[in-house]
C-alpha cells in the first residue's frame, strides 16, 4: 500500500509540473529578452535596426543583450550608451542614468 500511494505521489506532482511549465514561458514576453545566442554584429545591427524604426523599448532591451552575451568586447560599451539613449528616446530618464551606471538602481535617489 505504501508503494502504491508513492506512486499517486509522484504522479500527482507531474500532472502539477506540467501547467506550471507552461505558465513560465509567458513570463518572457513582458520581462526579458529570451537567450539566443547570437554573434555580437548581428545582434547589435538587430537593435540598431530595431532602434531606427522607432522601436526604443526593445531596441533598448537587444542593446543590453549585446552588453550581456558579449561583456567584453568592444561592442559592449557602444551596446550600453545605445541601451541608455533608446531609453532616453521613450522618455525614461531613470533608465537612461541606469543603462550608463549599472551599480545605481532605479530605487536609489
């Protein structure tokens, strides 16, 4: 018997893991941009790209992309001024400063 209620246990947690996975995939839409590794020229003309048609939120998002799959490189630093002036474009002045000074956050006065 106790085998067998093991069994429902375990059962039961699948059948319980499986909407939950579901229900994590929508949180990328509205949060982060999802990880697809890409080289950094195509990455960043991707967000210029996108920054040019006027698309400053995800232009800013791709921005800090580049600045987190390719930290160190050259591009990084070009990646984290076009970061903060998309932000300033959409008028978010607080992320504008955010973008240029990582170790300030919106929060801090």
């Amino acid at each position: 018997m106790l085998k067998l209620s093991r069994s429902a246990l375990l059962l039961g947690a699948c059948v319980l893991a499986v909407p939950l996975a579901g229900c994590a995939k929508d949180r990328v839409k509205g949060g982060d941009t999802a990880y697809v590794a890409r080289d950094v020229s195509t990455l960043y003309s991707a967000a210029k790209r996108t920054m040019d048609q006027g698309d400053y939120e995800r232009a800013a998002k791709l921005f800090d992309e580049v600045e987190r799959q390719h930290p160190y490189s050259s591009w990084a630093t070009k990646a984290q001024l076009m970061s903060a002036y998309s932000s300033y474009k959409r008028g978010d002045y607080d992320g504008a400063i955010v973008a240029l000074d990582p170790g300030r956050s919106e929060d801090a006065p």
